[in-house]
C-alpha cells in the first residue's frame, strides 16, 4: 500500500491544487456592456473621417452613427457628421440615406455649401438635394427650436452562450414623438472587424432581431441596436461601434489535467479552512482504500 502511494502522491496533489485554482477563478456571471468607455464625438469623427479616406465605408458609417448620438455633441460636430454620412452614402450609391443625410445638415444650417476645391460628384449631389428641399419648404427646420423627447431602447440579453447557439434578442423602443421608423442589428464575432448590420423586424415599438449561431464563436460577441428614422439615419441606440454590448462565449476545454484518464476518479471535494481536501478511492489488486490529501494556502 505504501508503494501505491507514492506513486500516486504528486498526481493527487496536483489535482487538488488545479480543483483549488479552477474553483477560485471562476469568473462570475456578467450581463452584456459595453466594451469600454465611451469615446468622445470629435474622436469618433477623426477616425470616421480616417475610415472614409481609407474606403472603409461601412466601418465610416457606423463610427459616424456613433458620433453623432453621443450626448452634448455640438451643432458643428453633428454639421460635420452629416457632411461625411453623405459623403460615404453617396459613394456606395445609397441615395435615399446620403439625401436624408444632407438634410439634416441643412436643417441645422440652411447656408452650407461645399467648397469649390471639394469633388464635383458631392457638390452636384448637395446642390440637388439643397433645391428639392428648399421647393418642398425647408422641412424640419420649423422643429429645430423644439426639444424632442429622447428615445430609448429596453433591451437585455444573455451574459453568457455556448459556441454556435442562435442568439435571439428582443426589446422595445420608447418613442414619444413617433420618429423612429426601424430598428437594425450590427453584430461581428469576436471585437474586431466590421460590424454586420441587419433590419431587424420592428410593430408596434417592438423588435425582433437574431445573431446568426455561425457568427457566435469564442471569446464573445460583439453587437449593438439602434432606432432609425425615414431616411435610415440613427435615433437613438443601445450600445454602438464604439462601445458595443458583449456576450461571453465560452471556448469548450481541451487537454490538460482535466481530460487525464487517472483524473477523474471518483473525487469527492471540499474546501474547507482556506485549503482544499479532496479524497481519492485508489484501487490496488483486490483492496480498496481511501487518501485524503490537505492542500493549504
């Protein structure tokens, strides 16, 4: 018996110390958040500014989206905000977002005019929606000096899934001054990479929208949701590009102590006075005993 244990003494011990750090670092369960703090407008607008010179248009897009919804982000910022969507829409050939865009900018300042040195593709652009909008009456303008109640999404999801689940998310939107027209998904796995971005089903203030289980892959997923008007610009969001919402995907576990044959013996484990006990039935011939073994801090 004697021999027994000794061969078995430092495989014990060291399964009793794994038990002991597996337990202690468990992390515990946390609700989807943003992945950091909150960039400031003017940051958002360089770098979306930086993603349209690099033609990463989507990327410009949503960072844009981002900017522009930040709380206490000035007149000349949203100005400018408005002035690089449309130009990114207007290079993907998405005129009804990139007319939508120029007109906020007009409703804000109704004497904007694009350089003679800027590209003759946006002038003609600006000049045209400038005219449609002045024959229909400058609309929006007459709203500028109201405040508009603010939107809101409620929304919560899973903290935490298993690789290459569906992940269904529902919500609703608070919309006191009946502006929002859709709701869209943007989700990418993993927190790098350009975000995907889905309609989701949007009656009666209520949202529907689906992570597909392809994209749900470890160590997480990275999404956000915001509300849309008319014209495909952003209301009001929970989460963004910026400061996106996150699941955990946990990544099944490979090799190691634990996928050892002689680790999983029957162990019975406790802790007990700061240290670890775990017992071990060895068998050896026909007799059977029992070897408890203290693993203290």
């Amino acid at each position: 018996m004697r021999s027994v244990w000794h061969r078995l003494a430092a495989p014990i011990a060291i399964a009793a110390a794994c038990h002991a750090v597996v337990l202690a670092s468990a992390p515990a369960p946390a609700l989807a958040q943003g992945g950091g703090q909150k960039a400031s407008a003017s940051t958002l607008i360089q770098r979306g500014s930086e993603l349209f010179d690099d033609a990463q248009y989507e990327e410009s897009i949503q960072t844009l989206s981002a900017a522009l919804l930040r709380p206490g982000t000035s007149k000349a910022e949203k100005i400018e905000v408005y002035r690089l969507l449309a130009y990114n829409y207007i290079t993907l050939k998405r005129t009804e977002e990139a007319d939508a865009a120029v007109r906020g900018l007009l409703v804000l300042d109704e004497t904007f005019t694009l350089p003679a040195t800027e590209s003759p593709r946006f002038r003609d652009f600006f000049k045209a929606t400038r005219e449609k909008w002045e024959s229909e009456g400058k609309p929006g303008r007459e709203t500028v000096a109201v405040v508009e109640k603010p939107i809101r999404i409620m929304h919560s999801s899973p903290a935490q899934v298993q690789p290459g689940t569906l992940i269904k998310l529902t919500g609703r939107v608070e919309d006191p001054d009946g502006r929002v027209r859709g709701v869209q998904l943007a989700y990418r796995a993993g927190a790098e990479g350009k975000f995907v971005l889905v309609n989701a089903s949007f009656t009666l203030g209520e949202f529907r929208a689906q992570i597909p289980s392809e994209s749900v892959k470890p160590p997480l997923v990275e999404y956000y949701l915001q509300a849309v008007d008319k014209g495909g610009l952003p209301l009001g969001s929970r989460g963004d590009a910026a400061t996106p919402l996150r699941i955990a995907v946990p990544a099944p576990q490979k090799g190691g102590v634990l996928t050892s044959p002689w680790f999983w013996v029957p162990v019975g484990l406790a802790v007990v006075g700061g240290g670890v006990a775990a017992g071990f039935i060895i068998a050896n011939q026909n007799k059977t005993s029992t070897v408890t073994v203290t693993v203290r801090e």
